[in-house]
C-alpha cells in the first residue's frame, strides 16, 4: 500500500499514547507525509505525544477517544474528511490492568465472567466496530489499509500451552471478525486491504510482567517493530487482504 499521498491524507493511528502505537506514530511522522491522527483514552495528557507534536509541528492530532464507546468513535470519525483516511492502524489493545484487578488467567478457575467481557470488548468487539464506524471516511477509488494487532496466542492451532483465556479467545475473535470483513470488501471496496498483524514479544507496558522469560534477542523494541510493521503494511497490496501476519511476514495458522 505504498501509493502517493497527498498531505491531507490522513493516518489513525490507537494506542498511541504507549507501546507500539506511538512508535508508529513515531515513524509515520519520520518516514511520510502524512497526518497522524493519534487516538487513546489519554493522548491529549500524553507528554511523547506533545514532543513528536513539537518536532513535526502539524503533522500530529492527539485525541482523547475510549474506543470502546459508541458515542467516542462517532466523535472520533467527525475529526476526519470523508476520502482522506488511507490508512487505520489499530494498535489499542488489553491484556492486564495496573492493579491487577484483570490479569492474564493461569487456571479454569481464574477465569470470570468481567475478565472476559473486558478482553473481548478492547481486543475482538472494538476493532470490528472501528472497521464499520472508519469504513465510510476510507477512499473507495485508491489503495487504503485496516491493519489491526492481534497476537500470536490468538492462533487455536499454534495454542500449545494453554492458560491466558481471555486474551487468547479475544484475539482469536478478532481475526474471525477482521477476516469476514476482509471478505466482504474484497467485493465492495476491492482498493482495502485487511491485515492482522503480531509485533512479536515488544518491550511495552503491556509485556512488561511477563518479560523474565523472554530472551533478550526475543523481545523488540517497539520502535524496531513499528518499521518491521509498517514495512509490512507498505509491501501489502489488497490481494493479500485477510492475512494473519507476523512482524516478520510469515503467515501465522489460524
Ligand atoms: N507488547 C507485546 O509483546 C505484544 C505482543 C503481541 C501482541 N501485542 C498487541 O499489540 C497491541 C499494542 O500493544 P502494546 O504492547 O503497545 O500495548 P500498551 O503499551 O499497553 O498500549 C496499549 C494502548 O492501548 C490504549 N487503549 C487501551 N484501551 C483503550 C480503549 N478502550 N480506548 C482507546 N485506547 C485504549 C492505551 O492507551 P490509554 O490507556 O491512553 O487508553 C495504550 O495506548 C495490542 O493489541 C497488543 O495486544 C503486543
């Protein structure tokens, strides 16, 4: 999807005020021309958010936007021209809280009923509704891209240890619902390609109480994945719409 932009193409970016996503703000901002529009429930406090406004002066937006209200993603969408989002990176996503009222479940019998509705509702439900409420601001006549994070324990055949419930049947939700919708523009809006994407284990706020075990060679930083990420979304054409991706470009099984 390396087509021309003009400077009012636009790119959203979620999760951007942590992780992954502000790294890719980060290149975007570096590499391209075009906005960013940097959306989480804290952009607007974020201080890595002011800087790169600082360094890139208006190239970025940050908007304060919970993507898992109807009402914010509707308010979300007025901030965009109809034709000038090429592209929607989803980077927002939800595996532990900061007071571990919500943590990764070991055993059948960590498993709650809350715990899974909050996963579900950050990681499978919102990324379909930002697909739906995002499709009508998308150009019908020129390349344009929905890449989403997903995660490799999402995968039910590559599920050999078990444990991480929610987060795992979360992500495993999400490709089902990003994949139908891939197939469904492949008739309607053959110029959008659908990717799912894992960055690998990345050095972030979200992996960091599970990093002892990770190898130092194993875990990225996120700026080194941002660039494997947007490589890979550059070389996507919408023949390759619907594809569960590593951050290296192997195909991850269903
Ligand atoms: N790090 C890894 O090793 C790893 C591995 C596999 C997959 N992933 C996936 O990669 C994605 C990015 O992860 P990360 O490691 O960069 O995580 P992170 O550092 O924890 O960042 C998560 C981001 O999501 C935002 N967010 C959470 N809930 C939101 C909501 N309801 N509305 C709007 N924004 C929300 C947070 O911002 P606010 O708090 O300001 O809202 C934050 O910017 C996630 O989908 C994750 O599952 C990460």
């Amino acid at each position: 999807m390396n087509a021309p932009e003009s400077p009012s193409d636009t790119c959203l970016v979620t999760g951007a005020s942590s992780g992954i996503g502000l790294a890719i703000c980060n290149e975007l901002l570096a590499t391209t021309t075009l906005s960013v529009l940097a959306v989480s429930r804290g952009a607007q406090s974020c201080d890595a958010l002011d800087q790169l406004s600082a360094r890139f002066p208006g190239r970025l937006s940050a908007l304060n936007c919970d993507l898992c209200s109807d009402s914010h993603r509707q308010a979300l969408g007025e901030n965009i021209a109809a034709g000038n989002l090429v592209r929607v990176i989803n980077c927002a996503g939800l595996l532990h809280d900061h007071d571990r009222a919500l943590w990764p479940e070991k055993r059948i019998e960590d498993v709650t009923a809350e715990g899974l509705h909050s996963l579900f509702s950050v990681n499978a439900y919102m990324p379909i509704l930002l697909a739906r409420d995002m499709l009508a601001l998308m150009p019908k006549d020129r390349p344009c891209l929905f890449a989403s994070l997903s995660a490799r324990v999402g995968s039910i055949g590559d599920n050999g240890l078990g444990g991480w419930y929610a987060y795992r049947a979360a992500k495993a939700a999400q490709n089902q619902l990003l994949k139908t919708f891939a197939i469904e523009m492949g008739r309607r809006r053959p110029n959008l390609c659908v990717l799912m994407l894992h960055p690998g284990t990345t050095d972030t706020p979200l992996s960091a109480p599970f990093q002892k075990n990770v190898s130092k060679e194993k875990l990225f930083p996120a700026h080194r994945v941002a660039r494997a990420l947007l490589g890979l979304m550059d070389a996507a054409t919408p023949g390759d719409s619907g594809r569960f991706l590593a951050w290296d470009g192997q195909d991850i099984p269903w």
